[in-house]
C-alpha cells in the first residue's frame, strides 16, 4: 500500500478559461502562475507552496454544464482553509460573488459549498481539531457559523 499526502492539484474543463480566473482570483483570491495562451491556465492558493491548486481548461462556450447523480464525473473540489475566521470571511466572499449554494457542519468540518460560473462545485471548509470528533459525531447538520466563532473566539 502506498500513502497518499493530500490533494495537490485539481484541473477543470471549462467554458471560457479567462473568465474562470476572474472568479477563482475575485473570490478565492488565487494567482495564475502560468499560462498556455488564453485557454490553459495553472493557479495556486493563496496560502499554498504548490507550483499550482488549480488548471483551467478552456473548451468553449457550447460545453454542457457538470451533472450530480446521473453522469460520471467529478462532483467537487475541497479546500481547507487555516482558521475558522478564514471560513467566515470565505463566506461573505462566496455570498457576495452569488456562488454561495451550502453549508453544513459534518462535525469533523465545518463547510461551505458553491458553484463557480461553470456550474463546477467546490467546498471551503475548516477543520475541526481532532480531539472534538468523537464528542460531536459526524453526519450533515446546519452549519451556525456565528456559534461556532462566539464559542472559540476569534483567534482559531
């Protein structure tokens, strides 16, 4: 058996590449690192030291949009961010680019879900500490964003 580390990159196809960086730089502030012309380019995270997060393919407009449930595919991407703050402020920005579709709190994570132009899902979610897990069980509830940082406090 080998080990796998974590995700170190994911590539989309999408409809017009160059407006697929707007929304990931706008929302979830990446930087291209690369570019191949204007249909092909690479991003990174903002707090990653990968050589890149993100390849967006550009495959033109007529391009059906991704499915759930009755098509082959890939039904999301997962980003974790540091602090429980970063997921707050993760959320206004997610709401004000109107991609915000979800939250939950699964216990072991407290997440967002939202959909860029494409129709592509993606998660940003903060991890609770491991020593919770037990305690608070694991499944899909309502996400209390504001709860959950009045009990931590700011700093975590």
């Amino acid at each position: 058996m080998f080990t796998v580390k974590r995700l170190n990159h994911a590539v989309l196809y999408v409809r017009d590449a160059k407006k697929a960086v707007e929304f990931y730089h706008d929302v979830l502030g990446f930087e291209v690192v690369e570019a191949m012309g204007d249909r092909a380019f690479f991003l990174r995270a903002n707090g990653s030291d990968n050589h890149h997060d993100l390849g967006l393919f550009g495959i033109g407009e007529e391009a059906p949009p991704p499915g759930h449930g009755d098509r082959v595919g890939l039904y999301h991407l997962a980003w974790e961010v540091e602090s429980l703050p970063d997921l707050a402020r993760a959320r206004e920005e997610l709401a004000e680019a109107q991609a915000l579709t979800g939250e939950s709190d699964h216990g072991n994570s407290l997440s967002l879900y939202a959909q860029d132009r494409d129709g592509n899902e993606f998660e940003v979610f903060w991890m609770v500490p491991r020593e919770e897990w037990e305690q608070r069980g694991f499944g899909t509830r309502p996400l209390d964003l504001a709860g959950e940082l009045a009990r931590r406090g700011p700093g975590r």
